[in-house]
C-alpha cells in the first residue's frame, strides 16, 4: 500500500498497571570504580557560591564526566525515580514518560543494569529483566543490549545523558513507546507461493514484512491474539511508516494464514546476494502482472527495497528517455548530442570522467549514459514534465500503491532550473527504492504499468493503483531497444554476460552529499522477470548492483 496507509488497531490496547523494580550492577569497565546507588552527581551543587560568577565549562568530556553522567541517570533509573533520570537528560520532557512507560505499560520488572566499558563519551549497558502480562499472568525474562551517550549541555556546560528513545531500547526510534498486553492483532502465518511457511529465521529481511502482513491482514485471516510486549509506532515517530514490532511474546496467539507471491528459491537466492553486499538491497517482480517475487536487505532491519527513499541516479534515465522519445526530442537512432559539459540554470553539468561522444546517437549516449544527452534536453521542457510521466506513465509518486504492506512509491517533485535538469538524470528530488525502478523495467517489458503486490488482491478486496496512460508502441520499441542495446553493448554489459532471452537493463550512480563513493544501480528485465537493486555506498552501478540484479535474472522464474 502507499506510505499513507497503515493498519493501527494494534495501538488501542492497553495493560494493566504494576510496580517494577531496578537493580544496577557495578563492575562494567569504565564505570566499575563508581558506585551507582546514592545521590552521586544528582546531588552535587553545580552553583557558584556568594556573588562569583562561575564560567561555563566546554570542550571535549572528560572520562570522569562522562562516567559521572552515566551513573547519575543509571542511578535514578534503577531506584524509579524517573523524574531525577529524566533530569539527568538534555530533554526531561521527552525521557519522563518513557521512563514512566518502561514499568507502567511495558511492565518491565526486576531490571538489571549493567554498564560495559567507556568508549569515548558512549557508555554502553546491558539489561536484563522480567516482562508481565497477560490473564491468567505470564512471565518472561528480557535481555538486550542498549548505549547512551554523554553531551554537554550549551548553556551551562553541565554534562547530560543526550535523550533519544533508543537509550531505553535500540529498537525504538523518538516517538515510539514499549507496551506489554493483548496483542490486539492476531498473528498470522505467511505462505508463499507454493504453500510453504515463510520464516524471519530463513529469511531474514521479512521480519519487517511480516509484522506488516500481520497488522494488515491479522484480523481477518483467523487467527487468535497473545500477549507480547511490543514497539508500538508513535504518530510523531521518525519511522511512522513502519510497522509495530514484537520484541517479545509471552504467550503465543493462534496464527491465521496469508498467501504471498513470493518464490522461495528466488527469495533465498535474493537473500544470498545481499549478504555478500553491505547496504545492499534487491527486489524481483513479474512484469506481466505486478507479482512480487522476492526482495532482500542487506540490513533486515529496515525494509529498503520497499519503503527506500533514495535517488536513483542514471536509472532514471529510462524514464526521460520515454518523455523525450514522446515529445520527439529524441529518438532511436538520431544523432543526438553528448558534450562534455553543458549549464543550465546557473549549474555546469558534465559526464563522468568528462567523456563526450561525437556525431553520436541517442541509442549510444543511452548506453554510455551520457548525462549531457539528457540535460541539453531541460531547455525544451516544462517543470512538470518529467512529474507527469512518471505518475501517469510509470505509475510513480501518486502514492496509491496497496501491495499489502506500506511501501514508498517513489517522488519525482515539480522543480525548476538547475534542479529539474538534475532530476532528469535522476539526482534533484527524485527518490526511488529497488521496488519503485524494477517496476520501471517491468511497465517497458510489459508494455505497461501493472502495480507491484506481495497479496493477491483478492484476498481483501482491495483495488490495485493504475496509471492513467500508456505509451504508444513506437515508444515502448524504441524503449527496450536502448536497454536491450546498454544490456548487450553498454555500461550494463559486464554484469549482463550471459543472460540470455530477451534482456534489457539500466546502470546508475547517485552522487550522495558527505559520501565518498555514489550509490550503485541497476535495473532490468529479463522475459517475464524485471529486478532492481541498489548498493548504497557501493561506487557504480554496473559493478555493484549489477552482478546482484544478473544473478537473480539467471535462475529465471525460480
């Protein structure tokens, strides 16, 4: 569905209140010479005395003040004096209620903490503790790992835990709360195509999914709620779009069954590649009707290749070339410029290694990816041109996908100037994730747009986004012309050697500011599969993602 759209009923439900108690124990490396129980820095007066006017401290931390800090909110912690914790942070208004919340709602007694070792102004600590709930009530132990970090505070340069939601678990981001109860949602038991059970365990990167398939479909595909505690997403929370987390399960509820379209060879091939790929992720679909067919994460902790937002460097180029194929600013065949430089709204725009091909054609500045061929076009179209062949061609950025779990379905912003000739390279505001660009070579394979789905439609009625035109068969020929061409000749060629059938393919970079090497793309199609993948970090396309993308095109529809 689109990033709009989220099933919250989960949220309504609330447990009962009980006590809890903390316990800190002393004996971490760094912190093992102060004792945390007593009034330590709480207590200490930080005023000058009579009329002297003390100065502000700053500079770097000192160890003494780093540790001092961390046993002064571990202190308060452990005793439930949330309100001295709080105090011992930069945001007590952000830190009471979670601190309150960690005992009420999540009903996490009998804690545990246990500092490690300094690492510069960071002091990370273990927890351990009792989680309660349920009727007739149940018990687990609970067991993570979490870090704080020290700041000086500006106006008087007193030293203070810097609050972030993540201090009191990792798995929550500012805004997110812990809850333990009825888990409101039912679980559910996701399938895959063949019928076999799809697993976190086997597959790591559905973890995110599968917490999605259950808020959407756990009410309605049989099965009976238990008792967990879990992350539940704030409205305000940086990852509002996710879905709510199960951290622990204290009785299990009976699970309903979910169809997928996923491939279990494919999805374990696409988890395969991402493990060999730091900040990798890939997607695979079918290009005749939307069907998702697998999709991994290098990270499984975020669900990139669905709810990415990234912009797709030269990828992106075989949406341009579509619009300037259908205004006949450029064609197959025709010569088409390729300089080494060209400006437009005050912004010198050059090629990579500043290569120029002379007396060439649109199919070879395409398969070269020459960013000039494209940028000399900005002159001769309207703002909101390439917004509109996007959303009506491509089907992107209208954000009314419905997949079965929230997705980012991509942004091609109205821009001007400098900007708008940036997005037609693919830099500017565009964002795309592996799901939005191997929907891209799917609507060319296909001739035209069909939603990408994890859940057949028909398991709930829902209506699958189209778009409102397609393109003509001149433009759709010429099309798979340059990616067959880039796939067989081009900056594509590498990774494609020995993909056989019908082929056609794409390379990107996207240069990222404060990165030392661009992110890597590459989408395309192989018969009646289209994949996309990106390797953030990774340097050019055709060398990072492309192998990723090829390998999974091989094993064909798996």
């Amino acid at each position: 569905m689109g990033n709009r759209r989220r099933v919250v009923e989960r949220r309504r439900t609330r447990p009962a209140v009980i006590g809890g108690v903390v316990a800190v124990v002393v004996g971490g490396a760094g912190l093992g010479g102060y004792a945390l129980y007593g009034g330590g820095a709480a207590a200490e007066d930080h005023t000058s005395a009579g009329n002297r006017t003390k100065s502000v401290k700053s500079g770097p931390l000192s160890a003494t003040e780093v540790t001092t800090a961390a046993r002064t909110f571990l202190t308060a912690w452990q005793r439930g004096d949330v309100t001295a914790a709080a105090a011992a942070t930069d945001d007590p208004a952000a830190a009471k209620p979670l601190l309150t919340g960690y005992t009420k709602d999540a009903r996490i007694g009998g804690v545990t903490l246990t500092p490690g070792a300094r690492q510069g102004d960071k002091v990370p600590f273990t927890v351990k503790g009792t989680v309660t709930g349920g009727t007739p009530e149940v018990s687990k132990p609970l067991s993570y790992t979490s870090a704080l970090t020290v700041t000086r505070r500006a106006a008087d340069g007193v030293p203070l835990v810097a609050w972030h939601s993540a201090v009191v678990h990792p798995g929550l981001q500012d805004g997110d709360t812990l809850v333990t109860g009825a888990a409101g949602t039912p679980p559910v038991k996701a399938l895959d195509r063949d019928g076999g059970e799809l697993t976190a365990k086997e597959y790591p990167s559905l973890r995110p999914v599968l917490d999605g398939l259950r808020e959407k479909y756990g009410k309605t595909a049989g099965g009976r709620a238990g008792v967990e505690l879990r992350v539940v997403r704030g409205k305000q929370s940086k990852a509002k779009d996710a879905s709510d987390t199960t951290l622990l399960e204290l009785s299990e509820g009976t699970p309903g069954t979910v169809e997928t379209t996923l491939s279990p060879s494919l999805q374990a091939a696409a988890e395969a590649q991402v493990k060999k790929r730091a900040r990798s992720s890939v997607v695979v679909t079918r290009p005749s009707t939307g069907e998702i067919l697998a999709f991994a994460n290098a990270d499984p902790g975020f669900n990139t290749a669905f709810l990415g937002s990234l912009a797709p460097g030269s990828t992106m180029k075989v949406i341009t070339a579509s619009l300037l194929i259908e205004k006949d600013l450029a064609a197959v065949d025709k010569p088409h410029p390729c300089p080494k430089f060209f400006t437009y709204g005050h912004w010198k725009f050059q090629n990579d290694d500043k290569f120029e091909i002379k007396d060439g054609t649109f199919k070879a500045s395409f398969a070269r990816s020459c960013n000039t061929a494209f940028i000399s076009r900005a002159p001769k179209l309207k703002d909101d041109d390439l917004t509109k062949q996007a959303q009506q061609v491509f089907g992107l950025g209208r954000d009314d996908w419905a997949i079965g779990v929230p997705t980012f379905d991509g942004a091609v912003p109205v821009q001007s100037q400098a900007q708008m000739a940036a997005s037609l390279i693919g830099q500017g505001g565009v964002r795309m994730n592996p799901l939005n660009m191997a929907s891209v070579s799917a609507t060319v394979q296909a001739g035209a747009f069909h939603q990408p789905y994890l859940v057949d439609p028909s398991v709930d009625g829902r209506t699958l986004a189209t778009a409102p035109r397609t393109m003509s068969a001149d433009t759709v020929g010429q099309l798979r012309e340059l990616m067959a061409y880039t796939a067989a000749s081009g900056t594509a060629a590498q990774a494609m050697a020995g993909v056989g059938g019908d082929t056609g393919a794409k390379t990107g970079s996207a240069e990222v500011d404060g990165q030392e090497k661009p992110n890597g793309w590459f989408t395309a199609y192989r018969g009646d599969l289209a994949a996309a993948g990106v390797v953030q970090q990774g340097g050019h396309g055709g060398e990072t993602a492309g192998p990723m993308v090829a390998a999974l095109l091989k094993l064909g529809d798996g």
